[in-house]
C-alpha cells in the first residue's frame, strides 16, 4: 500500500497549495522524506525494546487517521471529477507472484529452501503468477503495469539506476541494523542510534 503514497501525496499536495507555495509544499515532502530514515531506526528501536516489534506497525494507525482528517478537511468543498478507468484485474491478481517471492526469500534461509514443501510450492506460484503477469501485461490494451516503457532506453537506464541506488541505500538500513544486534550485541534502540547518522 505504502508504493503509491509518495506519488498520491505529491499531486494531494499540488491539489490543496495555492501555486505560489507548491514548492514550499513539495519542499516540506522532501525534509520528511529526508527525516524519517533518520528518526525511523531511533523511534523503530525504543518502540521493539520497550514494547514489541509489532507496534512499529501499529503506530501508524492514529497517524493514518490523524492524515486522513486533515487532508479530508483540506479537500471539502473542491471540485470533484470522477473517473472509472479501467482495472486490470487480472494483472493485479497475478502480482500475487511478487508476494510468494517476498515470502519465499523471507523464510528460504530459515527453512533450508528446497528441502521445505512451503518453499517448493511458493517458488512454483511466484514463477507462475509472474509468468502469467508478464504475459498478460505485454499483451493486455489495459496493464495495471505498462511494461512496454521498457523500450525506450532512457526510461530503462533510469529505472535500473534507480533499482540499485535504492537497493544499496535500503540494505544498508536493513542489514547493517540486523548485523549490530546479532554479532554486536546491540539493543533495537542502539542499533537504531548507530545506523542513523548513515
């Protein structure tokens, strides 16, 4: 659910400010853009040691309402246009895929990958679904992912430099974290203190 959230709070931004402040509004996404890998690891790590790793999660749910409310306030009133595009349902059905590869990479290690029957039989879904998604995207008037951008090059070069920018700045907050606890000793929150200054 998080993918679209930036994109969606961008034009929500663009929607609500006067044209003379979008840029201040935009600037504003960016600083939280820019603040929460810093404040993330910190508030993530009190919270796992001073209740659980589940309410890293459940803390967002007051803040959701909270965002909600006051972007409902920010929009009432305003011209509404309503549009029905088409929805390719059975793209979105087959990135069912993209989940069991998560899920498989998840617990392939802790479950001695092939030797297990969940990793067999969610390596065969993922190869599966995604076979059937490439397919039906390439091929469908309507993809809920329009994999024919990837011809033109610019449009892959940049979406590949992008893969492995961001791969390369999110191992880091994950792996580095991870490492500090298990072969340092380091508390959630130490961890936390440690890996925000990256």
């Amino acid at each position: 659910v998080a993918g679209p959230m930036y994109p969606i709070t961008q034009a929500l931004l663009i929607s609500i400010y006067p044209p003379h402040k979008r840029g201040q509004a935009i600037a504003l996404l960016a600083m939280v853009t820019v603040v929460a890998p810093i404040a993330g690891p910190i508030l993530g790590g009190w919270i796992t040691d001073n209740y659980s790793w589940e309410w890293i999660f459940f803390i967002n749910i007051p803040i959701g309402i909270f965002a909600s409310t006051v972007v409902g306030a920010q929009l009432k009133g305003r011209p509404e246009r309503l549009e029905t595009p088409k929805m390719d349902y059975i793209g979105l059905a087959t990135l069912i895929g993209v989940g069991a590869l998560q899920i498989l990479l998840d617990l392939g290690n802790d479950e001695d990958w092939f030797n297990s029957t969940r990793i067999v039989v969610l390596a065969i879904t993922a190869a599966l679904a995604l076979t059937v998604f490439l397919i039906w995207e390439l091929t469908d008037r309507d993809p809920i992912v329009n994999l024919k951008l990837f011809r033109h090059r610019n449009f892959s070069a940049g979406t590949a430099a992008m893969v492995v920018a961001y791969a390369a700045f999110f191992s880091v907050g994950l792996l580095v974290p991870l490492w500090l606890q298990r072969n340092l000793g380091y508390t959630a929150i130490w961890a936390g203190f440690a890996t925000a200054p990256i």
